[in-house]
C-alpha cells in the first residue's frame, strides 16, 4: 500500500531550506523516539541521548546541527557486530518482527545481513514511488525486472513498489538473456529494470541474434547498481540502441532507495522526504560546498527496525542546492561519481573509473572493457584491455591521453573474453593492495 500522493510528493520535493529542515528534524526525533533505548547499537554510540531528552515531548533534538556532532555509522561496525550471535547489528527489535531478510552483494568484503519489519518494508515502497514518479511509471505499464534475485534486496522491493503502483510486474529471475529477450517481445514490455551493464549486455545479444532491441516496446530502462545511469556515453547509447529513456537510480540495502534521476540524465536527486543527506569535503573533512567532490553521508528516516543514522557511505558526489526546476531537493550533479577507494591518483590527477568508462564507451566499436589499477613505487597506475571491433587500441590510448591528460596502457583482447554479467559490473580490477611478487 502506498501511503503518499503523487501530488503530496511533488509537494514535498518543493519545500524550502526550512520547512524541509523542520520536516526532517520532526522525523529524525519521531525514529530516534523509537528506536532508543531498545536498539543496542544505537543506544551505545548515541550514549549521549539522556532519557530525560528522549522525554521532551519536542524531541532530543533541537536542530540538524546537534545531529550533526553525533558519531559517524562505519560498514565495519554493522558487519563486525559487537553482539554475538545477532544476525545484524543494528536491529531495533525482537527478531520475530522481522519479516524480510536481505543481504548486500558480497562485492567488496564479506555480505552484510539486513532485516526489515513489515513496516520498514512499507516504507521502502514508499521511497521507490518517489523513482517511479521520476520514470512516469503508471498503472498498466507491464514491468520486467531482468535480475537473478537471491537475497538482493533492489528488484525484490522495486517488484513490490511496480506492484502497488498498479503494473503488470514479470519476475525475470532464473532466465537466459535470450529468454528475457524474448519475455520482452511477448510480454510487450514497457519497463526494464537492470544494471547499466546488463542492459548493455542485452543489446550486444540481441544484436548477436538478429533481434532489434530498438523494436521491442520497451519505452523506460530504470538503472541502478552502478554508475551508468547518468554516465552520457553509456546512456546515449542505451537510448539510442533501446530506443528508451534511461532514468538512473540509486540505493543500498543497508540504508534504502535513496536517490533517482531526471530523464535529462544529468544525476540524481536524494530523496530528502525519507534521508538526511550530508556531504564530507574529500579534500577537508568539513561540511562540502556547492559543487564540491565529497562523501555521501546518509541517514534513512523510515526504517526504525534497522535505521541508519549518519553512515558514511564512500560514495562520491558533486552536490548542488542551486539547481533550476521545480525540485528542491539536493541534486548530485553526475550521479555517484566512484566510490573513495576506487579513486586513482595518477600523477597528480584524481581519476574515477566512471571518467575512464565514459570515454571507453564514446567508442561504439569497443564492446567491453576491463580496467586494471597497479601500484609502481608509491604511485597508481591504470591498464585497460578493450574487446576492440576495429582492433585498433592505439586511437583509444590517443583519447583517452587526450581527456584524461594522462598516458594509460590499452591493450586489444580477442572479442567475447572479458566477463559479462547481469549484476554489478566487475570492470575495475584493483590489484594496489597486491603484494609485489619477489
């Protein structure tokens, strides 16, 4: 059940600075209310929260400011929990009000276990309307959702929120590209959601058997799950190729579907109705400035079973409040950018492997890539191998020479031997932490 109004979430996305801080603030008191004393780590990191504060009936809080000299939420410590035997650390209630469990993919260290209640699942429906709207997703659109499912916990609520919309929604779990290709034709499907890589992967198939995705009555591709959504290179082509908008997304199971695009394609606005986002300056630690590279700092305001407060994500972002356009909401111009342990320096220059990929893919003759991060003495290096039409990687070594201002080793690898996968990309190979062979 959805319990907001298309004309209520556009009014919400129009607030000003203060009402949207009061809004917040009015919410941040209500979750911790909730949540404190009863969820333990909470209760021991936020020790600072007296009972006689969480009495008042205007809340422990008088500010977002007061919030703001709270503890940092690290990854390490919802993965290391201090509570033998929890099957998450971070959970506020008994487990029998649990009703959904999830796991984060395993991609960059052991999977972390996320539980929701049937009223944090509520409000994940909630949160992905406001994705949908930004797609203009409606009632009767017929939705396929190309993913392998498991324990992921993106296309099992984006399933669920399509389903409370009123869609048609086709579970693509278990298939073959080509079968999904094919559900596409016969299905007559309006909606995808997948990975930018898979999506990509698909029109390399269908292509590979004579099959026109630009035919098909796709008319929407929702990306999330990695950059490409609103990298330009990657979503020209998958409009062009699809014949499709692309609207990027994005999420993570530890905090929630936090973040949507525009069907410009220039980034992503976060869903500040249901998080609290800060930004940390790269270069200072301090609050960001407009436009400034800086780490995303969340807070969901929505899933008292398993909240987040003050999580630091890693992600890196250019945010903007001065932005054109009825939303008021924070917009990331470019999306995420990388992640702060993907970020490559280079003789001196910042390099993201989403910088790297918006080159390579400039390139409609090169169909996959791999890039490789080395260190040489104490400085990074990068390699890139290209499945190259025209064999040819010199004129993609001028390029990217020519963007970057760097000189990167590209190499030709024979078509069809880099991975391809319906999930996360696993393009960026980062060999930095190797020990050197003696």
């Amino acid at each position: 059940m959805i319990t907001t109004t298309l004309a209520e979430r556009r009014q919400l996305e129009q607030l000003d600075e203060e009402a949207l801080e009061r809004h917040q603030l009015t919410r941040l008191n209500q979750l911790l209310k909730t949540i404190l004393p009863h969820n333990r780590f909470y209760a021991e990191k936020f020790a600072g929260i007296s009972a006689a504060m969480l009495a008042d009936p205007a809340g422990p809080l008088t500010s977002l400011d007061q919030f703001a000299e709270l503890p940092f939420t690290f990854k390490d410590e919802l993965v290391s929990s201090r509570h033998p035997g929890d099957l998450a650390a971070n959970l506020t209630f008994p487990i029998e009000r649990y009703t959904r469990f999830h796991q984060t993919s395993g991609t960059r260290g052991r999977p972390l276990a996320v539980l929701d209640t049937a009223d944090d699942w509520a409000w994940w429906i909630d949160c992905w309307q406001f994705v949908l709207d930004a797609a203009e997703v409606v009632a009767g659109d017929r939705v396929l959702m190309a993913f392998s499912f498991g324990p992921f916990v993106g296309f099992w609520s984006a399933f669920d929120a399509a389903c409370a919309r009123g869609c048609l929604v086709v579970p693509g779990g278990g298939m073959s590209t080509m079968g999904r290709l094919e559900l596409m034709r016969t299905g007559k499907i309006t909606v995808v959601f997948c990975t930018p890589s898979y999506a990509l992967h698909m029109a390399e198939v269908a292509a590979e058997n004579q099959i026109d995705v630009g035919e098909l009555e796709v008319r929407q591709l929702i990306l999330a799950g990695e950059p490409g959504g609103s990298v330009p290179a990657i979503r020209e082509r998958l409009e062009r190729t699809w014949k499709a908008c692309v609207l990027d997304h994005a999420g993570a199971t530890e905090v929630g579907p936090w973040g949507f695009g525009d069907l410009r394609g220039q980034g992503l606005y976060v869903n500040e109705h249901d998080f609290i986002a800060e930004f940390l300056s790269v270069e200072t630690g301090l609050p960001a400035s407009e436009g400034e590279l800086a780490e995303l700092v969340i807070t969901n305001l929505g899933r008292a079973g398993s909240p987040i407060l003050r999580y630091r994500t890693n992600d890196l972002v250019r945010p903007s409040w001065q932005h054109p356009g009825e939303n008021r909401f924070v917009f990331l111009n470019g999306g995420v950018l990388g992640r702060g342990d993907d970020m490559m320096v280079i003789r001196g220059v910042n390099v993201f492997p989403s910088s790297v990929e918006q080159i390579l893919r400039s390139f409609p003759e090169v169909v996959e890539y791999r890039m490789i991060a080395r260190k040489q003495g104490e400085m990074d290096q990068l390699a890139v191998e290209v499945e190259d039409r025209l064999d040819d990687p010199l004129r993609v070594a001028n390029e990217l020479r020519l963007r970057l201002g760097l000189k990167v080793e590209v190499t030709a690898v024979a078509l069809g031997t880099l991975p391809r996968v319906e999930g996360k990309g696993k393009r960026f190979v980062d060999e930095r932490c190797k020990p050197l062979a003696p």
